[in-house]
C-alpha cells in the first residue's frame, strides 16, 4: 500500500500547478469572483470552512449569494463561547445556508486539556475533526486574510494544503476596512462579542477583549502563537507564529 504521504505528496503535485494557474489568472478579481472559480473548478467537492467568528459574515455572505448548497464546516470545540452558537444559528437562517455542519471532537477529550496544552487541544477539539470531515472534499475555503498574522502575509490566494487538497482564501487581500465597510454596506448581523471588545473570537477559554490591540491580540494571549493548527502548510507542517 502507498504511504499516506507518499499520496498526499502526488496529489499535490497535481493542484500546485493549477494553483499556480488560478493565482495567475485571478489576481486581481473580485472575491466573489474567486469564490466562483473556487466553486466551478471542484463543484460538489469543496466545502467551506467558518469559525463564525468576529468577520466571518463577509465570507458567508459572499458564499450566499451564489451557492447556499455547499457545505459550511464549523468547528464546534464544546468549549465556544454560547454567544457564538447562537450566532451561528441566527447568521445561517440570515443568509439562508441549507447545509452548515458542526464538527465536534471525540467525547473523550479531557475538559480540562487546554490549563495543561493549548496545543494538544487544539489538535483534538479542532485539527482533527477537521481533518476527518475534509477526507471527503477535494478542497475547502477559508475566511482568512492577509493582514491577520505575520505567517498569513505572503498567503496566495490558491494554493495546495498538506494533503493535496486546493485551499482558497478568496478575502486573502482584504484589509480590516474592507471587511467593515461589506458588513455595513450589506447590514450584516455581527458577532455579539464583537461589541465587547473581542476582534478575534476562538474558544472562550483561550480568547480575551483586545481593545485598541491587532485583531489577533486576544487569542492565546499569554503564547506565542497566533494559528489553532487547522491551517498546515503544503509540506505538513503546522503553521505558527515564528518565535521571537
């Protein structure tokens, strides 16, 4: 039998190069247009990825527009904030999603995982279930931008995640303005928190107020990190905040 990686390695090699195509042809296209590519190059075969989060109605809202049948998947760690589940509830029946699936981890992680490992948490509440639910799409679209993290600076707007599956981020060059004027411009429900200080919303026990900080400043506050795990780069790696 082929090892994993050995697989993962040679579908990769098949979507780095249409990854490459894509960047080059959408450049400079409008996020919804991207979206739409996204959709046409893997239809029935890609899911999109939310958090439900502070900004996460732009994306959505986007996707709504064009298809409300694709998969939503949300990470539903049983340690969200309750203001995020009812969020989730009410944002889906705003735009009209028809297929928002939550992914929960197994039944016997420890609840008290994050005092002792953030990082193990993150592993079994998130990165895990994730990975299970992608097994069956081809790829997956994410909400994530640019100017979020120093590791999201250079990040593509197409490109191949450790599996060999096509990941987009069609809001990758975004800025914090432009996320605030859609939401304006289109009257879009905000995440309750946000109005409490909270830029950047993760699980309640590892996120904070951050006021008057960057967007991230409020998630693992007393790490050095910035990214959850869910996010691997195309050789497998998991993608953190560089030390120093």
């Amino acid at each position: 039998m082929q090892p994993l990686r050995e697989l993962n390695v040679s579908r990769a090699q098949a979507v780095v190069p249409e990854a490459a195509r894509l960047n080059e042809r959408f450049a400079q296209a409008p996020a919804d247009e991207i979206l739409r590519a996204a959709l046409s190059a893997l239809p029935g075969r890609i899911a999109l990825v939310s958090s439900f989060g502070a900004d996460s109605a732009v994306l959505l809202h986007l996707l709504a527009q064009i298809d409300r049948d694709v998969p939503v998947l949300m990470l539903e760690t049983q340690m969200l904030f309750a203001e995020t589940l009812q969020y989730q509830r009410d944002l889906s029946a705003h735009l009209g999603l028809r297929d928002v699936r939550l992914l929960v981890p197994d039944p016997d992680v420890p609840d008290d995982l994050h005092r002792r490992d953030t990082k193990a948490c993150c592993q079994l509440r998130k990165v895990a279930p994730l990975e299970c639910a992608l097994a069956e799409f081809d790829g997956s679209i994410t909400g994530r931008k640019r100017f979020q993290t120093g590791q999201r600076t250079q990040m593509p707007l197409f490109e191949a995640d450790h599996a060999g599956r096509l990941r987009v981020n069609p809001l990758a060059s975004w800025s914090a303005q432009d996320l605030s004027d859609h939401l304006r411009a289109h009257d879009l429900p905000r995440h309750p928190l946000v109005a409490q200080g909270y830029p950047s919303i993760g699980c309640a026990p590892c996120t904070q107020p951050a006021f008057g900080e960057d967007a991230r400043a409020g998630r693992w506050a007393d790490e050095s990190r910035e990214e959850c795990g869910i996010h691997f780069a195309p050789d497998g790696r998991i993608i953190r905040r560089k030390a120093g």
